[in-house]
C-alpha cells in the first residue's frame, strides 16, 4: 500500500500549505503529493490527473477535506466511484471518513444518493425559474427569422 495526497485551492490568492501539511502529517511524502490551484469549477485540474495515473490496486488517497477533492458532489462521487473500481481507496483526515471496506462502501451509495439529490434540486430550481420568466414575458430559444 503506498500514501498519495491530493490538495486543491480554488484561487490563487489561496494557500495549499495548511492541506500539503496534513498530508505530509498524516505521513504522505512530499513527492506523492499532487496539487491543482484552480477553480473547482474547472475540469483542467493537472494535478488530479496526474494522480489518477499514478495510483495503482491497493493504494490509498488521502484528502484533508471532503470538499477539496470534486467541484461538486456529483464530481466528487464520480471520482470515488472511479478510484473505487480501480482498488484505490480514498481518506479524507478532516472528516473521518474513508471509502475502503463494507461502511467505506455504504459511504459512497449515501454520497451517491445526495448527488443525485442534489441533481433534482438543481433541476426543480432551473425549471421553476424558467417558469417564472415565462409567466413575466421572458422568451427562450434563438429569436426567429423571416424566411424570404
């Protein structure tokens, strides 16, 4: 079993140190730890990637916080579940939480259900606001043109 961290900051403005510490704490070595300084939002994470190519069956992930790993839930779970099928177990220090064993899989299918919460959420909100616009005038779609 080798020790991989992942820390992520969401601006530049932001520090890694407090998250690279934990890791190196938590007795991560200083080469297996990868960093991305950038938006959650953005899918161009480097060192994320690199991560993912370079674990292996039977290694582990640690992350300080459950939220520094995906942009969202649903990232974030599509990333467990993709370490998951790969034998890699991931550990989050600040939280307690860990997705090896039976309770680490029982944590996964929760996370799993909230995501997809989350999703319907999203949804409802998205058509009610539409709702709203129509009911005040607000039209959708490319403007029409004049056949000639």
């Amino acid at each position: 079993m080798r020790l991989f961290g992942y820390a992520r900051v969401s601006t530049s403005q932001q520090s890694l140190d407090l998250q690279v510490r934990a890791l190196k704490d938590a007795g991560v070595k200083a080469n297996r730890i990868f960093t991305d300084k950038a938006s959650g939002s953005s899918t161009d994470r480097e060192g994320l990637d690199l991560l993912r190519m370079k674990v292996e069956e039977g290694d582990v992930i640690l992350v300080k916080k459950l939220d520094r790993l995906g942009r969202d839930t649903a990232d974030m779970i599509q990333l467990i579940k993709e370490f998951d099928a790969q034998g890699v177990a991931v550990r989050f220090i600040d939280d307690g939480i860990s997705t090896d064993g039976d309770m680490g899989q029982m944590v996964v299918t929760i996370l799993s259900a909230v995501a997809q919460a989350e999703r319907r959420r999203i949804l409802e909100r998205t058509n009610e606001g539409r709702q709203e616009a129509k009911l005040k005038g607000i039209k959708f779609g490319r403007r029409r043109t004049v056949d000639r």
